[in-house]
C-alpha cells in the first residue's frame, strides 16, 4: 500500500495531459518514475508496442477523455467494469487502468533485467477491450474521506491493543519511509486534481502504512515463534476491513478527476 501504483501514476498524469494541464514529455516523465521504459501494446489501428508518449495522443485520437484506477483483489474487483478476461488480467497484476470515453482497459506488465544492484524495470501496458459500466464499489471522495477517518481510528486502536503501534524495526523502518517520502514535497497527484483528493489519497497512505506495519511486524514474530496462527488469523482478520477502505479511497483519489468532470467529484 505504500507503492504508489503504477496505474495511478499513469491515470493521474495521462489526465493532466489530456486535460492540458501538462505537457506530454513531462507526463511522461512523471508517469515513467524510476523506471526505464514504458510501453503500450494492443491500442486499436497499431501494429505492435508503442512508446507511452504515442500511445497517450492515440487514445485521445480514439475518445479518450479520461482516465480511471482499479485496484483488484481476490474477491474484491475494485474498480472493474468486465469482462471477465481484463478482471483476470488486472485482478493478476492487482492494478489497471480504464479509459473514460473508449471502451478500453490498460494492465501492467513489469518485467525485472539486469544484475542485482543494477535492475532496470520495463513495463509494458497491455491494452483491451472492457464493459462499459460503472467501476465496482468505487466511492466518491466524500465518502471515501468519512471511511477513511473512521479506518484511521480503528486501525490506531486495533495496533495499540496488539502492542504493534510504533514498536519495532519494521516499524520504525516504514515510519521512516513515509516520513521520507512526505517531507520529500513528493507531488501525490498531478495538476487539475482538486485539493480534497490530496488529502484523501495522503490518509489512505497513512492507513496503509499502519496496516503494513501490522503485517510485517506480526510476520516478523510469527516466524519467530511469537504469534500463534490463531493470533495472526485474528490479527489479518481484523485489518482486512481498513485495508480494503484505504484501497477504495485511494481509487476514489485517483479517479477524482474524471468524476469532477461527470458532476460526482463531492457526493
């Protein structure tokens, strides 16, 4: 949950490109990250993979209007529209894209070379048809920020009565790298995305990172003979409802600005 998804990179600056907010090489840019190469193959009227920069004109030129986030996993397609052989693909991969105005959906592909120390990281976005229907159990940024909340006070109380909450090195670790990550004045969304969608994307981070935190640490003990497996099925139990509210918020972030533009982006 601490990775920002590759597909809301993509979603957040493919809008600002189509919305004209930034120009191509620097969506691109953005979208990329530490990566070393993006590609799109299967886009309708191309012959084979096409570079991101290409591929973002040719669905504008295809109806393109906007870009949404899914966020799959097994038993919960967030964020999917079908058929069913795109939900596999996504639900496989745990993210994809859908495109507003084309019938089409984008799922990730990564692919690790290069010796250890030295990985350089390619990705290909295979491109597919979709149904075109609502996205699954995808809030509005209203109630995805009211969800949130209640989440944040769960999951701080769920940790202090596991004695999980600020202890240990994976703790602190994780803690560092948000910390890290939010003093760094890391851009969360791209221009046009209204401030509220900020806010909402930022506290589903930081609910992410006390579930992960809950995780590793609960792992860490489990191997080491500390945690039964009757206490770590309660403990995941538990954790599995915040997790799946910080996941639907940080959908509902991304999505924001195609939903601002259907009248939805404040329900």
């Amino acid at each position: 949950m601490l990775a920002e998804p590759r597909s809301g990179r993509l979603a957040a600056w493919g809008n600002a490109l189509l919305a004209g907010f930034v120009a191509p090489d620097d969506a691109v840019q953005a979208v990329v990250g530490e990566d070393s190469v993006h590609r799109v193959e299967g886009i309708p009227g191309e012959p084979g993979p096409i570079g991101l920069t290409l591929a973002l004109g040719r669905l504008r030129a295809l109806g393109v209007t906007g870009l949404r986030v899914a966020l799959p996993v097994p038993g919960h397609p967030l964020g999917l529209s079908g058929p069913a052989e795109f939900n596999t693909a996504a639900l496989a991969a745990g993210e994809a894209v859908l495109c507003q105005g084309a019938a089409l959906g984008l799922v990730p592909e990564v692919v690790e070379a290069g010796p250890r120390g030295d990985v350089h990281v390619e990705v290909v976005w295979r491109c597919a048809p979709v149904r075109e229907a609502p996205p699954a159990d995808v809030p509005s940024l209203s109630e995805a920020e009211r969800e949130l909340a209640e989440a944040l006070r769960e999951a701080t109380a769920l940790l202090s009565r596991l004695d999980l909450a600020g202890s240990g090195p994976v703790a602190q670790a994780a803690a560092d790298a948000y910390r890290v990550r939010a003093e760094g004045g890391r851009e969360l969304l791209a221009p046009g995305y209204p401030p509220r969608a900020v806010r909402v994307l930022e506290l589903a981070q930081r609910v992410g990172l006390l579930v992960s935190v809950a995780d590793e640490y609960a792992s860490e003990h489990r191997t080491g003979g500390a945690v039964s497996a009757a206490e770590w099925a309660a403990r995941s139990g538990a954790l599995r409802p915040v997790e799946r509210t910080a996941r639907r918020a940080q959908v509902a972030a991304y999505n924001a600005y195609v939903e601002a533009g259907e009248g939805k982006g404040n329900r």
